[in-house]
C-alpha cells in the first residue's frame, strides 16, 4: 500500500467533514509513492516519536494533535517541530492528523478509551453527524473506587 491509499483509507474511516472548522486535519508530511512499512499512532509529532517509528522500521505516523496550529511563519532549528519535520523528512516518515474528527467518530477516541477502561459505551455526549463529542458509559460490573 502506498501512503496515499493510507491516507484515503483514513478518509474514509474518519472523514475531514467531522474535523471542526478551522482545525488541521490530513497529511501533514506527504510523502506520496512511498510503500507503506507500517504505522505509528501517537498524540503528538516528536522527534521522538518519529525516530521511534523509524527504530521499529516504520515510516508513517498517525497523530492527534497537529503538530503547527494557525500557521507557521518560520522554523528555528531549535524547536520541537523544526526538530520532529526533520526527522521527518530524513527518515522519510510521513505524518497524518486526525484531531477532531477522529474525537467524533463513531469508534474514535471516547469509544476507544471506554473499552480500554472496561466501559460500555452507551452514547456520545453530543450528538453530531454520525458520530458525536465524549462519551457516556458503564461499568460492566461494579467497580469499587477506593
């Protein structure tokens, strides 16, 4: 597979239509041609995340949060994303980001949380396009809280 079709196969599981406005959402290194060796998924792009990737032979990293909010007007080679793009760009790692569509996907990230806490997922807390904000849920069992 290539990193495109990584990237559409993404699109279809958590469409750009449930990011909210204005939030970054897609590829944010593109490496387009490249096959794809494997996947990463992390909150946020670092440097040590990429060279992890790379370290476990794999060259693309989902991420949560984008890396750059409201635009980026230069890079210093001293900050953490100047240090994660070049990374990057020389293990040749592209990077895609999920953000807010994918907290509001059905089986995102609330739902996804919930069945790593032994939660039953009930509903979102907020109900939007097919999927929706947070997460109401219960405990299986009783679970004393001590």
């Amino acid at each position: 597979m290539k990193v495109e079709d990584l990237f559409w196969e993404l699109e279809v599981l958590c469409p750009r239509k449930w990011a909210e406005g204005g939030d970054f959402y897609g590829p944010f290194v593109f490496l387009e041609g490249e096959e794809v060796s494997g996947l990463l998924v992390c909150l946020n792009l670092t440097e040590r995340a990429v060279r992890e990737a790379r370290r476990r032979g794999l060259n693309c990293v989902l991420v949560h949060h984008p890396p750059a909010r409201g635009g980026v007007e230069r890079f210093y080679g001293s900050s953490p994303l100047t240090r994660a793009l070049s990374a990057c760009f020389s293990g040749k790692v592209s990077a895609f980001v999920l953000h807010t569509a994918w907290d509001r996907a059905p089986g995102g990230q609330p739902q996804a949380l919930c069945e790593a806490l032994g939660v039953k997922f009930v509903c979102s807390l907020e109900k939007d396009l097919e999927g929706g904000y947070g997460a109401l849920g219960e405990f299986e069992e009783p679970v004393p809280f001590e």
